[in-house]
C-alpha cells in the first residue's frame, strides 16, 4: 500500500506510485483576452495624446498647410486696357459710298442716312469694276493705313460685320462700298452704343499669383 492511499481506504481507490499528483489551476482565457484588450486600447489612447500635443506645440499643421493655398490662389484684378488712338468723331470723317449690288439707289439713301448721323459724305454711286457685284458680305470698308485704328473703326459702328482693308490712297477719306448682304445700317441707337464702348473700352481682367 502506498504511503499516497489515505488510510482506511483501498481497493480503486488505492493511489499507487511515489509521486505527487500535479495539481494545476484551470486556465483563464477570458482574463488573457481582457488584458490584451486593454493593453491596446491604452497604447491607442496613448498615441492620440501625443498627436494632440504636437499640433499644440506646433500651431496646427493643418491650418498653417491650409493658409499657403489660400495665399496662393490666383486672383483676378482689372487691368486698363491697352491705349488707342484718338478717334475722330463723325463730322470729321469724309465717306465715299459705292454701291456694288444689284439694288439700285442704295448708295443715295445709305449716304443720307449717314450724313443724318453726323458723317461728311463724299462721292456717291456704283461701285468700280475692281468691287462691283463682288463684295459677298455687308460691306467693304476701305481707306488708307492712317485710318485703320481711326476712321474706319468709327465707320465700322454704323455697318454689321463689315470687312476692313487698307490701300494707297492720298488723303484721309474711306469709302463704305455696300455688299450684296447688306440690309440696312446699324441702328442709331445701337451704333450711338458701338461708338461709345469703342471710345471707352472696358478695362480687362487679368490674373496674377503669390510665389509660395
């Protein structure tokens, strides 16, 4: 009998051998799974602190990136639009009026009305064989190079869609040669419109940016 087996007791119940039963406490999962939980939720709340006070000590990198950008947008600024000539005015310019339709009497009636506008009127007629039945759109204005940013611009107001050319002619004149699409001139109150944004151009919008 074994000096293990408790007195009085035998048969299966007899513990036989001379070691000592290893008695171990049961395992608890439940705590181990806990304590990792928390561990990482610490080292998480740990990090988070930190981020907060580097964006204390740094100022906020967030609103020091977000101001570069808004210091460096493109702004738009309105410029004076470039110089130009000084413009005659009507009664300063002297118009020859050619008619090269088939329509006749367009001249005449066309000088009238620009004379009643304030124009000088030249010679009326046909147009020369060189134009005559030739010019497709509105008109043809013609003159020398002086008159290109000047006279004829002026002229242009009275006419839709003119075509403008220069030759070399003596003198100051222009000629207003009337197309096969002509209609009629310009309204007064629409070509009184024409000349005044044509004397006073609005000035343009350009863009500039801040170096970063």
């Amino acid at each position: 009998m074994s000096m293990l087996t408790p007195p009085g007791m035998g048969g299966k119940y007899r513990i036989t051998g001379d070691k000592y039963p290893r008695m171990r406490r049961p395992r608890r999962r439940g705590r181990l799974v806990f304590g990792v939980v928390a561990s990482v939720a610490a080292l998480s709340l740990v990090g988070w602190g930190t981020l907060q006070l580097i964006d204390v000590f740094t100022g906020g990198d967030k609103a020091s990136a977000a101001g570069p950008k808004a210091d460096c947008a493109s702004k738009v600024s309105p410029s004076p639009s470039a110089p130009t000539a000084t413009l005659p005015k009507p009664g300063q310019i002297t118009v020859n009026v050619f008619n090269a339709t088939k329509r006749g009497g367009l001249a005449k009636k066309t000088a009238d009305e620009l004379k009643k506008r304030g124009f000088r009127i030249g010679d009326v007629g046909n147009a020369t064989a060189a134009y005559d039945k030739k010019v497709k759109g509105t008109g043809l204005l013609l003159g020398p190079a002086s008159a290109l940013k000047t006279s004829l611009p002026v002229l242009g107001t009275q006419v839709a869609a003119a075509e403008t050319r220069t030759d070399t002619r003596k003198g100051t004149e222009v000629d207003l040669i009337i197309g096969s699409a002509f209609k009629t001139l310009n309204s007064k109150a629409a070509a009184d419109k024409a000349l005044a944004a044509l004397a006073h151009p609005e000035p343009t919008a350009t863009s500039s940016k801040k170096s970063c």
